[in-house]
C-alpha cells in the first residue's frame, strides 16, 4: 500500500475517513491508483454517520466496501449514495432493518447481511438489478419471514438471485 501509487486526492479522502473514525488504521487496496476495497471491520462501529458516508462516496472507484464484525443497528439513507458498489459485507453487526435506499445500489452484485436481527427486508432491493447473490445466514427473518418479506424473496429468486 504505497501512497505514492494512489491519487493525492483519494489519500486525502482516507485520511479524512480515518480522523472521522477515530484514528484506525484503515486496510484498503487499490488498483491503477484509486481505491477500489475499503475494510472498516472489527472497529466497534456502533453508528455510520452520514458524514462517513459522504466521504466514502468521495472515492469514485469503490467497489467493495467491508462493515463487518461491528455494533451497528441501522444504516444510513445515504449508504443509498455508493453508487459504484459491487460488494457490500455487513455480516455480523446487530442490523435489525435497512434503510430503503439500499435499492439505489444500482451496481451492487453480492450483499452479505449473514448474522444480524433482520426481521423483514425493504421493497426496494427488489431494484437491485445486478444482484447476484444475498446472503442472509443466522437473522430471525429466515425462521419466519412475513408476507412481504416472502414476497421479496421469491421476485429476487425468480431474477436469477442466489440467497444462501
């Protein structure tokens, strides 16, 4: 991770991103001098406020974005604004539902939710055209999902979307 190889502008973002958080090092990997993976895992993130997720849209190049093994309980609308996402990890936190905006992922291809408490899911991830595979492993709506739940499950099935 040379600094020299990524753009000024980017090392600027993750500094930023990193003074938000406190000071973490911060593990990321870049490729033709953007970052395209970013991990905020095992950093005992309770809340993700708006303003880290401005700065995180800030790089343009993200691809994979990393919030596992943390306390969150909800997500910001504006996680909505990622919008060049293919890979969002959000396993183990203590996610009880998701934001609608979720849907505005329009590039988002995998989205791992595995070990939170989500009850029902939102309509709009049935809008996650490029999705290819949700996973949903350990969270009380696999026991028994409500009807719209059920519903979303089935369009998603139904579009080609593997859910483990």
């Amino acid at each position: 991770m040379h600094a020299d190889k990524i753009s000024l502008k980017e090392v600027g973002f993750l500094a930023s991103i990193q003074e938000k958080l406190g000071g973490p090092f911060l593990n990321y990997e870049y490729e033709r001098g953007h970052i395209t993976k970013l991990n905020l895992g095992y950093l005992k993130l309770k809340i993700l406020p708006d303003s880290l997720i401005k700065l995180i849209s800030n790089l343009r190049y993200l691809t994979e974005l990393r919030i596992y093994h943390n306390k969150l309980t909800t997500l910001p609308e504006s996680i909505g604004n990622l919008k060049s996402l293919q890979t969002l990890y959000l396993d183990h936190n203590e996610l009880t539902t998701l934001p609608e905006s979720i849907g505005d992922l329009i590039s988002l291809q995998k989205l791992s939710l595995n070990s939170n408490k989500l009850m029902t899911l939102p309509g709009s991830i049935g809008k996650l055209t490029s999705l290819q595979t949700l996973e949903l492993r350990y969270n009380p709506l696999i026991g028994k999902p409500d009807s719209s739940t059920k519903s979303i499950l089935k369009k998603l099935k139904k579009n080609g979307v593997e859910i483990k």
